[in-house]
C-alpha cells in the first residue's frame, strides 16, 4: 500500500525521532490540553462533571500551564548548570599545556560510549556490562592476555591516520560479560617525560576515573585486574620491589579515592613461561588441565585474611610439583631433569615475594581499602628470554658472574591457565564489588528523608480521615438538630414583603443543607472518600429548594410588586423593578450580581443595624438564584408555581406593555451606560484632578456633578464606545427579554446603522451636557477673610494652577484629535471618515472657545497668561492691605476710594478684562474679583465694628440705655447734655455715620449670601438701618441747625370743667393761665432752662374760697415731656393733639399743635430705639 504524500516526505525522518521522556510528555500535555477543552465539558465521573462549567476549564488549563513552565523552568536550570560547569572547566584549561591531550581522551571516550550504546542497543548502558580495569606495567603481558580471551575486542579504535594529534593511553575491550579498561603502564608509573607537560599522566588517570565515576556513580567499577610479569618481578632487588610496591597500592589508593569504592583486586602474574624448567613441568600436560585455573581465590572478603589460603595454596601448588617430580625425572633426560628441580625451586623460593606484594598492596592502616580477591598464574605465549632464578642466584653467592639466559625457539605458542579465568572468576562475580561510598550516603539521606515524608505523609493521611470523620459526623448531627428545629417551626400567615419572616424555616434547612457543604461541587473523593454530603444533601436540598419557590421568593415579590405600582410610570425605576421581577422568576435571563446588588441595598434600607438578618437573608437568596426556575417549573406544569405567580402576572404585564413605549435607542444607551458602570473604572473625580488647590478656589453646587462616568471621558469614547459597534444593539436583548418581547425581533442593516447614529447622537448629547454641567458646576468659592482670597489667587498662579487644570481636564476630553502629518491623502480621508474623529470633532466644537484661553500662537502668550498678570496685581493689592498695620483700616480705606472713584483698583481691572473672555473663565474672574472685594468689605466691616462698639456703643450703654425717656419707667433720666452729645448734629452717632457708615449704606454695598450666593443682601444689618433711620428722626425732632438741641410747639386751652374756676400750666417756667372764656394759644419751647431742677406742672384753682388749689408736677429736664405725656391724648389729628388733666375731681384740655415729622411727645420713637451692639 502506497503512503499518502505527506508521510512519503516524513518517512526519511523517522527513523531519527525517538520517543524520549521530554518528548513522551510533551505529547501528554498537548493531548491533556485538548481533552478538557474537547471532551472535558462532557465527561462524567460518578455522576459528577468536573469541568462542565468554563471556570473550572480554565483552572484546569492554569495548572497545566503551571507544570508546563515549571517542567522547563527545571530543564532549563539544569542545561544552565551543564553549560556553566563546562564554562568554568574551559576556563580552567584555556591555558593547559595539557589540555589537547585531555580532549583527545574525551573524544576516544565519547566515541567509545556512543559505539557501546549502539552495541548494547540503549543508552542507558552503563550498568548493562561490569566494568573492570586492568593495569600493570608496560611489559606486563596485559595486551597479550587480553588478546587470548575469546570474544574480547575493542569497540572502537580511533583513525590514527587522520587524526595523528589524537592519542589516548588506555584501550576499553568488551564482550558479552564485562568491559574492561586496559590501561597502559604510562599511567602507572607517572614519570613526566615532557617537561613541557607537567602531570600529564597523572590528569589523564584521574580524568580517566572521574569519567567513570560521572558516568557510573552508583557502582564506578566491579574489580581491577592487576598484572605483573612474574619473572621480572622475581629478578628484582629489593627496592626496586618496594617502590614496585608502592606505587602498585598508590595506584589503588587513588583508585579508591576517586570511586570511594571498596574493590576486588584480582593479582595475575603472567609470563609464567619464562622461569627455566615450564616447559619441561608443564608440557605434556592435557589440554583440559591446560585451561584450567592455576592460582587461588580467596574465600574470605576482609582485606587480612588471604595468608592462611594463600600458603595453602602455595604449600599444595610446590606439593603437586614435587609430587610429580619423580615421573618427570624417571622419563626425561638430565638436562629435563635439572629443569625440572630448578622451577620447582623457583616456585617454591616466590612465595616470600608474592606474599610482600600482597601485603604491601593491601596495606590499608586501619581504614577501608579494596581487598585481594585471589592470585593466578599464566602463561599466554611463550617467547622471549627464559631465566633461571635458582641457578643466577647461586652465581651471585658464589660470585661466577650473570649466567647466559636460554630463549625461547621460534614455535607455535599456546596458552596456559588463562581461558576460564576469566569466565568462571573474573566474568562471575561482578557483585563483589562495593557501592560508592558517597552515592550511598547520598542515597541513605534521600531515603531518609523519604521515610520521614513518607511518615508524615501517613501522619498527615491518619490525621485528616480523622478529621474528616469527625466533620462528617458532627455535620450529621448538625443536619439531625437542624431539621428537629425545622419540625417545630410554625408557619406565619403575615403578610411579608421583604422575606425576613421565612427565616425561622429557611434557616434551619439551610443550614442542614449545607452542613456537609455543597454537595453539587465537591469531586467523588472528596474529604479523602469520608464524603457523605452526596446521601444526605439531595434529601435536604429537595425540602429547602420547595420553600425557596413557593414562600421565599413570593415573599420578596411581594415587596418588589408595591413598589411597582407606586413607581412613576415609565420611569427607570419601573424598569429596575421589572429587571428584578423577572431575574428572579426566569433563570434563563438572569444575572445574578444585578439582583444580589439591588436587594442588598433594599435590605440595608429595611433592616439597619441588624446584619445577621441581612446576612441571612443574603445567603438563602444567593442559593435560589443558583439553584431555582420559577418560570421553568411553570412551563413544566407544576401547579404550586402557577398559583404562586399569578399575583404578580397581572402588574409584571401592564409594567412591560407600559415600558414599552419607551423607544429603542434610548433602551440600548441606557442598557450601554449600565453595562458601562459595571465594566469600567470608578467615575473621574474632577476634585483629585484638579488636585489639593480645588478647595481652595473651587466650590461645587451640585457634589455629584464632580463625578465624571468613565463612558464619558475621551477613554471611555476610545476604548468602550466606539469598540462596542454591533454590541450596542445586542444590548437590547436584556431589555427584550424584561419586557418579553419576541425572542426572535432582529434589525437589518439599515435599522443597525439608524441605531446607532440615533445611539451615538444621545452619547453626544450625554458627553457635551454632563461635560458643561461640570464645569457650570465650578463656582469660585466665598472667601471670609483676606487670606482666603490670597490665598485662592496664589493656588490659580502658582504650582497648583488650579483654574489651568480645570480647564486642562475640559480640554484633554474634548479635543480634537491629532493627525499625523506623514499620512498620504488616502490614509487623510479615510481618518477624517473615521466615527472617532467625526465624533471627537463634534465634541470639540461645542468646547474649543471655552478652552482657547489656553492656545497659543505665534510666540504670544495665551489669554491665560495675561489673565495671570492681572490676578497678580490683585495678589499684590490684597497683600499690601492685609500686610498694613491696621488691616482693617486699610480695608476701610479702599471701600471708600473705590465708592468715591479716587482711582482703578486691580479689581475692577480684573472685571473689565473678564468681560471680553470666554467662559467659563469669564464667569470666574468675574467671581473671583467679587469675591477678593467682598472679603475686603468684610474685613473693613470688623475693623468698622470694633470702632462702632467702642465710640458708639460704649457711650449709649453707659449714658442712655435704660433711662428716660428710652425706658418710660425708669427713675433716672438721660441728662441732656449727653442727649445732645450723643443725638446731636456733629454727636457722636452722626460722626461716626457720616465718617463710616454713610459709603457703606449710601452707596447701597451688598454681600454675597453663603447660601443662596446671591449678593444682593446689605452689608449692614436692617435692624441697624432702622435704628439709625430712628436716631436720625429724633435729631430731626429734637434738633435744628439754628437753635441746636430744643423743640417748639404751640399750646392752646380748650377747656375747664365748672368745678374749676382757673388752671395754669408751667411748662419748664412757661406759665399758660387758663380761665373760663379765655383762649389762646401760646408758643411753648423746650427746655426752656438750663436748671436740672426746673419744674413742669399743672395747678387747678376750685371754685371754692375754702379749698386750696391742687396740682401735678415733675422736675427735671425732661419734666416738660413727661407732664405732657402723663395726661390722657385723645383727638389726634397730624398736626395736633388734645390733652385732658383730671386733678381734684375737676379736669382742664388743652391743644398742643406740632409738626407731623417733629413731634417731641411721640413716645413710640424712643421706645422702639434700641441701639444694635453689632453691624453685620
């Protein structure tokens, strides 16, 4: 069958890709991926779906990304760490004479180890195989040996030819049993024949091993194999076999410093053929014994205890010897013969030199060393020079001279004792050998640990079913108490509106029901499987979900169905209502949040200060918005529902047809500043914007006017308005639904672009009114005294600028947009065709001359600046008076140059430059230069009043206040001198009126009202204005500018009565007599004296001869007026007035004629006077 053509193209390279781990989960976390959004909506557990809900995907999808970073956060931590120690290492050997020399060695390696990858066909192929090494001196026999052992060759050997720089000092042979490192003698010895190389072989051995153990570290080697040419050791003197010792347990120190392994050492001497008399012992011998094993291994694994076997050995080996010496001497020839006795003289003299070397090399002082695991003895071909121990010793002691050794004749050679050595020893127990004895405490601190997270982890296991089993079974009883309660509960028939009254049956159930939580939301083994809300909680559920439909909600209709018929019809309010209305009986078009949030309010409303009862009532409605569907019961036939809705049905009905008056556009913007206050930011608050100095300029009529909605900032326009486009009309669909309008109404796209034109020409109205209310809101603030006006000048002039920033926030929102200069005419007239820019454009017209203060054009400065040059000559001019000694003085001083017009203060500069300005700024100079000349007359009216209180005030409260003629009853009388000095023309009323007063109230000045903020309210007080109109009435009255203080009337007698014959009035010495008949009216002026003690008195003479006359007198100064006014008045007319004085049973009347303005007996305008301590 033919491939299709995409794999044919793949098919090449698959043989290269191989299913790694990295890459075996990576394909696990794509695939996890794809099933929770594929299959993972739809999957059931137990009756339970895990991720049918979106939130529940999305945490899924989290965590897996989560583990995803996290897996290569560690990958990549550790390749950096590869990467930094291999940085650091050529660092190191930038400079290493020696450094070719250690590549060259790590190349052979990492050949060999990709070679024996593919041998072993794995990668992981480091313990497949025991490792050996074998080392021994240059002329050991090790090659040889090696060479001899069927089946063991060397998986690589590098091209000398082409890479000639490349040498290594070791060879790695392998079979299917074992590996072996077969180092050369170099590495051994150590001796530097370099100069120019210091530590050459020393690197490349301790390279060697650390390879190993980097590449093996649990168990670097299973033994060493150490070989010496037994001949030649056993021709050497006696230091030369020490420092041949030496260095051979030097060797194996490192060794075991370096692997911190305890090894089996397997010591093997070769080149047994070349003691004299081998062949003649061994040459007949069968190939069976020929292949056999000579030499002993050690049974006993402590570093000490090979002697006693090694001497068995050896006493049985020389036994053996000379047990078939007799044979070999009866059939051989006498030079075989000697040969014969000289081997087994030279075997049996080797013991004391075998025994050295074991010793020496297993030295190990009391710590851990590797142990001798056994002494052989081989022959792998016989050649070279055969020497004779036995006889070249007797030469020496005899002093004959070296004998001349015998050599080998050119034959064909064979092996002795070498084949099963390595099968049946070497190759069988690679076990023998210890583990790495850091690898080991590493392991057993991992383990430990482990052991002690895997006890806590029990712990932890033990402790939590425990607590599970307790929670469960105390919510057991919780459910078993709470439904007793429940059962005892009676049932209200009261009206309730708010659902508070349910509580006593709600709570109880509720709490049973979610006393094992929510069973609905909780995975099959939930509190370790001791779970038990999923066999309680359905039966529970059941009994809460019935009294939430059929009494809860009712109950909270009931409140929501009031305040729909009292709303005003087609009002917003309705329309909140019937959202609510409808949320909670339709689970289709609900939004939870929005009725959480409106009953939250409402309960807040009804029950203040009890937030249990909210609380409560909050959580029961939470749980029937998740779990009820009052409309879907009613389609599904339940009759209980039916009947529980049809109070409602009716005004739900008539509110939607009602609202549905209301048209499209303005249902869909209002539905767009709703969704708009639940998406966006918080409102822009043009106080923070402003910043610290709005207070201290500013003030707001209206505080929610500073709110600006973020719909209508320039954000909102940008990143909400203009991106909403066919949203705007599905914003209909809520609405739709509310009023029950058919599901299916849809707009063609003609009704769509008419929406939104209709849309975006409300958003504009919407954005230019609420734009202009706010700034119409800004009123410059009332300052009380001077340094408030200061103060205000120097925050619009300084850092803050604060008038610059309003104006700034205005212009920022309402701005034309930039266009860039480098667009070519097509990209001009399709940004000019944008809605933003048609949009912004009609927004910044309406704003561009309120914000040209702040253009500016040509290097001129704009009108703002010059606005600041004028209030800085204002700062100047309310610094200096408030810097004058008397700030007060000071202040009066400038009211009356500027009511008199002696010169142009800088605040009526300011107000002409403010006509010929914009606004809003207009209306804020003009403000503020009111408001800098109210706080002058304000501080001029303290100063003013202090003054008034000291040289008016004192002078009435000490002289007049409380004495006749201002309080009728009073003994003591003002005296007249003081009458005058006070009321007097050029007294002190009158001075202090004409010097102070008369700019402030001739000129008619007015404050501004803190209140109302109208500034037509007088500066000083009405009943002030009164008083003084009185106190100018009585110097009318009292005074003339010709006669100074003194008042002139006529008096007239009227008549007597006939029991009196004559009566005589004395006014102040001004004798009227009065008889029957005789009338005339006499010119009366008062005071008439100067005396304090003149009298005023009327005398009527009786009749009768016999009786004396009777009269009625005061004295004083002002007795005059009070003789006057004691009589009785009647007949008033404007002009004059009668008086009748009843004295001793007989009365007299007489006509005082008086001016209309000036009538001195008026006793009304000294009573009403009563002089005001203060001004304002």
């Amino acid at each position: 069958m033919k491939l299709p053509s995409f794999f044919q193209v793949l098919k090449p390279t698959l043989p290269k890709f191989k299913l790694s781990p990295a890459v075996v989960l990576t394909l696990c976390w794509l695939a996890a991926l794809i099933w929770i959004w594929v299959k993972g909506e739809t999957f059931t557990l137990n009756g339970f779906t895990p991720f049918a809900d979106i939130s529940h995907r999305w945490l899924a999808t989290a965590v897996l990304f989560i583990i995803g970073i996290g897996w290569l956060t560690w990958k990549i931590i550790a390749r950096l760490r590869v990467l930094e120690k291999a940085r650091q290492e050529a660092k190191q050997n930038i400079n290493s004479a020696i450094q070719a020399e250690l590549d060259s060695q790590n190349r052979y390696l990492q050949h060999w180890e990709i070679k024996c990858q593919r041998y072993l066909e794995t990668k992981r192929y480091a313990y497949v195989l025991p490792w050996y090494v074998m080392i021994g001196d240059s002329q050991s026999g090790k090659s040889h040996l090696l060479n001899a052992i069927e089946g063991l060759n060397p998986l690589y050997q590098p091209d000398l030819e082409e890479n000639s720089t490349d040498s290594v000092y070791f060879s790695i042979f392998n079979n299917d049993h074992a590996v072996i490192f077969d180092i050369e003698g170099a590495l051994l010895t150590q001796q530097d024949a370099n100069p120019d190389k210091p530590q050459l072989y020393t690197k490349l051995w301790r390279h060697l091993f650390l390879w190993i153990v980097e590449k093996r570290p649990r168990q670097p080697l299973n033994g060493v194999i150490l070989t010496l040419d037994f001949a030649h050791f056993l021709t050497l003197n006696k230091p030369e076999r020490e420092n041949t010792v030496a260095r051979l347990h030097l060797r194996l120190e490192e060794i075991y410093n370096l692997t911190h392994s305890r090894l089996p050492v397997y010591v093997i001497f070769t080149k047994l053929d070349q003691l004299a008399g081998f062949t003649a012992t061994y040459e007949n011998i069968p190939q069976s014994t020929r292949e056999n094993i000579l030499g002993v291994t050690f049974e006993s694994l402590k570093t000490d205890e090979w002697t006693k076997e090694l001497t068995q050995f050896w006493s049985e080996w020389c036994y053996q010897l000379n047990l078939a010496s007799p044979h070999k001497m009866i059939e051989s020839t006498e030079e075989k013969r000697a040969s014969v006795f000289s081997f087994i003289r030279q075997i049996n003299g080797a013991y004391d030199d075998v025994a050295e070397l074991l010793q020496g090399i297993s030295t190990h002082r009391g710590k851990r060393f590797h142990f001798i695991r056994g002494v052989y003895f081989l022959s792998t071909e016989q050649k070279g020079k055969i020497d004779d121990l036995f006889i070249q010793s007797a030469s020496m002691q005899y002093e004959l001279g070296k004998q001349t050794a015998s050599t080998w004749f050119n034959r064909l050679s064979q092996p002795f004792f070498t084949q099963k050595l390595f099968e049946q020893v070497l190759f069988s127990e690679p076990h023998l050998a210890s583990e790495n004895a850091l690898y080991l405490k590493d392991y057993h601190q991992r383990l430990k640990r482990f052991f002690i997270l895997a006890g806590l982890g029990a712990l932890a296991i033990i402790g939590g079913w425990h607590y599970f089993y307790y929670q469960n079974y105390r919510a057991g009883l919780d459910v078993l108490e709470q439904v007793k309660t429940f059962n005892h509960v009676e049932l209200t028939d009261e009206q309730d509106n708010y659902g508070n009254l349910q509580l006593p049956m709600l709570n109880p159930i509720g709490d049973a029901t979610f006393a094992n939580g929510s069973y609905h939301d909780r995975l099959p083994l939930a509190d370790m499987g001791l779970y038990q809300g999923n066999h309680i909680g359905p039966f529970v559920e059941q009994t809460y979900l019935r009294l939430l439909q059929r009494r809860f909600l009712p109950a909270i209709m009931n409140g929501l169905l009031i305040d729909l018929k009292q709303a005003p019809a087609e009002s917003e309010e309705k329309l909140g209502l019937l959202r609510i209305m409808r949320m909670l009986d339709d689970k289709a078009g609900r939004r939870d949040e929005w009725v959480k949030t409106f009953m939250q309010k409402r309960w807040s409303q009804a029950f203040e200060g009890q937030a249990d009862i909210q609380a409560d009532l909050m959580r029961h409605l939470d749980y029937a918005l998740k779990h009820t569907n009052w409309y879907g019961g009613r389609l599904a036939g339940d009759e209980e529902l039916i009947k529980a809705y049809r109070p409602y049905q009716l005004e739900i009905e008539k509110a939607q047809k009602e609202l549905n008056t209301l048209s499209i556009y303005q249902r869909v913007y209002q539905n767009l500043k709703i969704r708009a206050e639940e998406v966006l930011p918080a409102p822009l608050n043009l106080r923070e914007h402003i910043g610290a100095g709005f207070d201290k300029v500013f003030i707001a009529q209206d505080e929610v006017a500073l709110f600006i909605p973020q719909l209508l900032t320039l954000s909102g326009l940008k990143q909400y308005f203009l991106k909403q486009d066919s949203q705007l009309v599905d914003l209909t669909a809520m609405d739709s639904w509310v009023l029950n309008l058919s599901e299916n109404t849809t707009y063609s796209d003609a009704d769509r672009a008419e929406i939104k034109q209709r849309i975006t020409e409300l958003y504009l109205n919407d954005y230019t009114g609420t734009w202009r209310n706010a700034i119409h809101n800004l009123e410059i603030r009332p300052f009380e005294t001077l340094a408030d006006a200061i103060t205000a000048t120097e925050s619009i002039m300084g850092s803050e600028q604060t008038i610059k920033k309003a104006l700034d926030i205005v212009k920022e929102h309402t701005q034309t947009p930039n266009i860039p200069n480098t667009l070519d005419e097509k990209e001009l007239e399709a940004r000019l065709a944008t809605p933003e820019y048609k949009l912004r454009m009609d927004i910044s017209k309406q704003f561009a001359l309120a914000t040209s203060v702040l253009n500016t054009q040509d290097d001129k400065a704009s009108l703002l600046q010059d606005v600041y040059q004028k209030l800085a000559g204002l700062h100047r001019y309310l610094l200096a008076i408030q810097n004058a000694p008397d700030t007060g003085k000071a202040s009066l001083k400038a009211v009356q140059m500027r009511v008199e017009k002696k010169s142009t203060d800088p605040i009526f500069e300011l107000q002409q430059m403010a006509k010929n300005l914009p606004d809003p700024l207009k209306r804020w100079l003009e403000q503020l230069a009111g408001q800098a000349w109210q706080s002058i007359l304000k501080s001029a009216l303290v100063s003013l009043e202090t003054e008034w209180q000291d040289k008016v005030v004192k002078q009435y409260d000490r002289y007049l206040k409380g004495r006749y003629p201002f309080s009728p009853q009073s003994k003591q009388e003002v005296p007249l001198s003081e009458f005058e000095r006070f009321f007097g023309p050029q007294g002190t009323l009158d001075n202090f009126y004409q010097q102070n007063l008369s700019a402030f109230i001739e000129n008619g000045l007015t404050q501004e009202d803190e209140e109302t903020l109208d500034d037509q309210t007088p500066l000083i007080r009405d009943d002030v204005l009164t008083q003084l109109d009185l106190a100018k009435r009585i110097q009318q009255t009292f005074f003339n500018a010709e006669y100074g203080m003194g008042a002139q009337f006529m008096v007239e007698p009227i008549d007597l009565s006939a029991n009196k014959r004559r009566s005589i009035l004395n006014l102040d010495g001004q004798l009227i007599d009065f008889t029957h008949g005789g009338k005339r009216k006499v010119k009366v002026v008062w005071p008439n004296s100067g005396n304090a003690q003149v009298e005023s008195k009327i005398t009527l003479v009786p009749t009768e001869a016999n009786k004396a006359p009777r009269s009625l007198s005061f004295i004083g100064p002002w007795a005059q007026i009070k003789l006057l006014q004691s009589a009785k008045a009647y007949n008033i007319t404007p002009h004059s007035f009668d008086v009748r004085y009843q004295v001793d049973g007989g009365n007299a009347t007489y006509r005082i004629y008086v001016d209309e303005v000036d009538n001195p007996f008026s006793n009304e305008l000294f009573r009403q006077f009563q002089l005001p301590d203060t001004l304002y």
